[in-house]
C-alpha cells in the first residue's frame, strides 16, 4: 500500500488536475454544483452497484468518480470564496473530533450502540430541533425508512425484542388485507406502507440491509429473467408468444445456475 506522503501526493496531483481542468476544460468551465447534483447522485449509486458485487476493482474506479466531485464542488466553493477543499476537511475533522467524546475526550462507552446514542444527543446539544432533521428529504423512501427507524433507535425509543416488532408486522399486514377487501385504493396504499415500515424495522433488528436484501432479489430476478430470454431467442420464440407453463420451465432451470 501507499505511504502517507504518496497518497497525499496523489491528492495533491487530483487538486493541481482540477485547477487546470476548471480553467482550461470548456465542459468543466461551465459546470455548477447545480449542474453536478445529479451526477453526483448517478456516481453514488454506482459506487452502490461496485459495493454489491463486491467488485473492488470497481469500487476504487467509483470511489475516484465520488472523491473528484467533492474536489469539484470545493473548487466551485473556493472561486466564490465561500470554502475551499481544505475547509471542507477540516469541518469534517473537527466534527469527528466532537461527535467521538469516547475517543477524544473522558466520556466511557460499553458497546456500539452507547456511540450512536452518545451521537444523536450530541446533534441535538448542537442546536438541532429534531433527531430525524439529518435525514435528507430526498432519500429513496426504503433507504430513508431505514435511517428514520436508526435515528429515533439512537435515542432510546425502540422495540426490545425481534418478537414484538414481528407482531407488528403481523398486525399492519392483517389491517392492510382488511382494506384490499374492502377496495379503498386510498387506505389500501397507506396500510402496504405501514406492512413496508414494519418489515424495514423488522429486518433491522435481524441486522439486515433491507436495501441491500431488495436490490440483491432485484439482482437475482434479472439474471433468472434475463436467462429465460435467452433461452426463448435460442429457440427462435417471443416471450410473448410462449405460454406462462413454457417459461416456468427455463425459469425453474435458472433458479439452479
């Protein structure tokens, strides 16, 4: 591995490569932090992707991807004076610094859950009103239902045992049935989002990723599926021309690859 003055080298020479870009590049002279927002995002999830299949080739790629945006943005934040990239580091160091008294000052924690707890109280000495203000609006629905049930867990107001979330889950999903029944469209949408929330909760406290779990069966059914295409053009056929009895049958061959 690099030494610590070859990789700040190599931060230094990202930093010198984006000056010259910002100056001489005319795609580069154009763009905002609102030009880069969404491709921001875009790197992001293909970090995400590269995570997932454990393609760390892949992930060294997009975590380049990720770390020349924060360098951008903080280029764009020096040319207006607001920020430059090392304020950008040492705001985060001196958050680290404050958010870790267990590391950095005299307070005792026994076990994870002691940090995360030690961390929202902290966020709300800092002047924040609520301990869900740091979930961005914008998250996927899944993943910010995740980070809400971990917010209000960090301080205290949770579930004791797996069993009693699992009752709950049984609960939405009897009230959720109870208005398909009864056909409200409305009350059907709001209930299958409590039977979501519930299992989001569920799943956390058996240490899953519902993310990761859902996008890990999205993975699996476009293999399977893309297999069954396969198989159908090998044989000179539409999908939509084969029947349901047809298809099962490369399907099921799939779920043994």
């Amino acid at each position: 591995m690099n030494s610590r003055t070859n990789q700040l080298k190599a931060f230094d020479r990202l930093l010198t490569i984006m000056d010259e870009l910002r100056e001489q590049c005319p795609w580069d002279k154009k763009q905002t932090m609102e030009t880069l927002r969404h491709l921001t995002i875009e790197e992001t999830y293909e970090l995400g992707d590269a995570i997932l299949d454990k393609d760390l080739e892949e992930v060294k790629k997009e975590l380049g991807d990720v770390l020349l945006h924060i360098v951008f943005y903080s280029k764009i934040g020096s040319e207006s004076k607001d920020f430059d990239i090392a304020d950008v580091c040492n705001s985060i160091c001196e958050k680290l610094i404050h958010r870790h008294p267990h590391i950095y000052g005299d307070v005792k924690v026994e076990n994870e859950e002691d940090v995360k707890r030690n961390w929202e109280n902290l966020k709300l000495k800092e002047g924040k009103t609520s301990v869900l203000e740091g979930v961005p609006k914008s998250l996927p629905a899944l993943v910010k239902a995740n980070r809400i049930q971990e917010k209000v867990a960090g301080i205290g107001f949770d579930w004791e045992e797996p069993s009693q979330v699992w009752e709950k889950v049984e609960e939405e999903l009897n009230e959720f049935k109870v208005e398909v029944q009864s056909g409200n469209q409305d009350k059907m949408e709001s209930e299958f989002g409590d039977v979501i929330f519930s299992m989001v909760n569920y799943a956390r406290f058996l240490n899953i990723n519902p993310e990761n779990a859902l996008e890990r069966t999205n993975k699996k059914f476009t293999k399977r599926f893309q297999y069954l295409e396969s198989k159908a053009k090998g044989l000179n056929k539409q999908l939509t021309d084969m029947t349901l009895a047809e298809m099962d049958v490369f399907w099921e061959e799939a779920k043994n690859l």
